[in-house]
C-alpha cells in the first residue's frame, strides 16, 4: 500500500466548488459543467494533473471536503483525476 495523500478541495482551495446555492446534486453537476469548460492550463486543471501523478505513482490521495459522507464536487475531481473527464481542447 502506497503513502497517504490528503487534498483539501473545499473553500479557500483551487478545487474549491464556486456554486454555493442549490441541492448537492445540482451544485455537483454545476461543477462538472464548469470544470469541463476551463482550459487544460488553468489552475484548477493543473492542480487535478498534478493529483493525477500521484495517483499513477500508487498514492493513496484522499480528497477532503466539508460536504462528506454526502456527495459532491470532489467525486468530479475524482473522475478528472482518473481521466473520465478532460479539460476543454483549445
């Protein structure tokens, strides 16, 4: 078993949800919109690329957010960082 990563994704961080208002599920899919939207050199993409390394480097990362055990934004981070979802191509 690999070394334990913990990611603070919540607010105040570069992963942080910017959809504040509405159910869990619709700041969720929010949050996927919006992550799909932004170019593969922003902040946040290069933050999930970085995750990413470690992940393909046998790491356990556990991302944080207040909102657990109840899903959220960090179950979308998990699927860029596992590559079900990618940046906007330029």
């Amino acid at each position: 078993m690999g070394k334990l990563e913990n990611e603070f994704v919540g607010k105040g961080s570069v992963l942080e949800n910017p959809y504040t208002s509405g159910c869990r599920r619709k700041l969720k899919d929010q949050y996927r919109k919006y992550l799909l939207e932004l170019p593969g050199d922003s902040p946040e993409w290069q933050r999930i690329l970085e995750l990413k390394k470690i992940h393909e480097n046998g790491e356990d990362l556990n991302l944080l957010c207040s909102c657990y055990p109840d899903p959220c934004h960090s179950n979308i981070i998990s699927d860029a960082i596992t590559g079900k979802i990618s940046p906007k191509k330029e």
